[in-house]
C-alpha cells in the first residue's frame, strides 16, 4: 500500500472516529467509509460492495438511552483495510475477501465499542475543564478542549487504521486461504444472519399498523422479477409522496379522526 493510500486511510479514519459522536456527515457509515477507503487504494467496486452489506447489518445500530451501540465505524474502516490487504496480496478472490471482512466486522464493532468507551472515560476531565474555562469566561479554552475532545474520538479509529495499513497483505491472505472451507462458509451464513438481524431490529422499532401494508407491499413489488432496484427505489418514494399528500390533505380537513394520518384514520374507523 503507497504512502499516499495510507495517509488518506488515516483521514478517513479519523472522519469516521469524529463522526461517530458528531453524527453529521455520516462518515462512519459503513456506506460511506468503505466506498472512500475502497476509493483511495484503486479497489472502489470492492469497497461499495463491502460497504452495502454492512449498511445492511447497521440499520438495527442504534443508542438508545444508556446503551451505546456498536461502533461502525471501527467496524467499516477495519474490515475494508482488511479487504483491501487481502486483495493486494493478489491470493485471494474479491468474493472471499469481502465476505470474510464482513464476518469480521461484528467483532471489531465490538472492539471500538470498548475503545469509544475509554475516550468517553478520559473526556470526563474534559468536561471538568471546559467547565472551569466558562466560569472565567475563557470561550477560546472552551473551544480548544472540545475540539481536542471529538480528535480523541477520531484517533480512536485512526490509530487502528494506519497500524492495519502496515500489516503485510501476505499475511492476511495466507490467514485467509489456510481457513477451513467449513469456517469460512460458516463465517458467510453467519454474515448473512446478521444483516437479517439489524433489518429485523429496524422492523421492530417501526413496527406499527400504519407501517405493515407498505411492509407487505414491498415484499410483493421486490418478487416482481422486472422490476430493479431504481424501480423499487421509485415505487417507495412514490408511496411516500402518496402518503404524505394524503397526510397533508387530512389534516386541513379535519379528516374523521382529526390525527392527521389518513392511513392511522381508515385503520382506526374500521376497528
């Protein structure tokens, strides 16, 4: 991997830590940091690939409360470098790569959530400080140790990165070509589980009556065989506008039930 690779890695990196609190950008999203990583080191396909499966596992992440959700970022910036080792080192097939990265990317979801946890520890004094600059008025002392704050966050993904971006692509393709075709299928279905799970997670947070017929309806349009995804793409934003102009209509209205929500309102009058 060239030096220019790496720098723009650690970049990224350091994005995807900061955005992981900020929450702004998106940077984090596997979406986003594997298509760029993939992007830099001349392996885009790859990394858009890699970074839609794991958008896939991602939906379901989510703080709620006092439970912090797995980090994805860590997670996104570790398994493409990790993919992107695997494929330098010219033994082992993209298909193989991605899906094996993929496995891997719940586990190290698991590390930066340990690590996210340290930097949230040391930012208590932080706090303390940027807490003393205010009673002296000091606005540029509270500024410098917030930015030092979201930088602590960044170089928690960052480190990790470069340090990755030294490993030598042999060994992580001869890791992966000395695993049994027992784990490494296994490591596929499992991967595969764990995209159910995170759509599963996401059903269950939007499960209401006023949802389950645009559920049912996009299970019948994706069985159409003609019709693509920009199809599908159009299809839901159609229903969407739909529903919005009906929702929009009901409330000037009155509507029946005065919700406005059309479809809460036809589901409420029929019960």
């Amino acid at each position: 991997m060239s030096a220019l690779s790496i720098v723009l890695i650690a970049i990224i990196a350091l994005l995807a830590g900061m955005e992981g609190i900020l929450d702004e950008f998106q940077f984090h999203q596997p979406l986003v940091a594997c298509t760029l990583i993939g992007l830099v080191s001349g392996h885009l396909q790859e990394g858009v690939m890699l970074g839609g499966s794991l958008q896939m596992i991602a939906l379901g992440w989510a703080n709620v409360g006092a439970a912090v959700a797995p980090d994805a970022a860590l997670a996104s910036v570790a398994s493409a470098i990790i993919m992107v080792l695997a494929l330098d080192g010219g033994t082992a097939d993209s298909q193989t790569a991605i899906t094996t990265s993929i496995a891997l990317a719940v586990p190290l979801s698991v590390a930066g959530l340990f690590l996210t946890m340290i930097c949230r520890t040391l930012a208590i004094p932080i706090v303390h400080a940027m807490d003393a600059a205010a009673e002296k008025g000091d606005f540029k002392g509270i500024e410098m140790w917030q930015i030092l704050a979201i930088l602590m966050q960044g170089a928690r993904i960052a480190i990790p990165a470069v340090a990755l971006c030294f490993v030598s692509p042999e060994i992580v393709t001869n890791a992966l070509n000395m695993m049994p075709a027992w784990l490494s299928g296994g490591m596929a279905v499992g991967g595969g589980m764990v995209a159910a799970v995170g759509y599963a997670m996401v059903i269950n947070m939007m499960a209401t009556k006023e949802v389950w017929p645009f559920f049912a309806l996009g299970f019948v349009f994706a069985a159409i065989k003609q019709l693509t995804l920009i199809a599908l793409g159009v299809i839901g934003v159609s229903l969407a506008l739909l529903y919005l102009g009906l929702k929009d209509l009901a409330k000037n209205s009155g509507g029946s039930a005065g919700t406005g929500d059309p479809l809460g309102d036809i589901l409420n009058d029929y019960e």
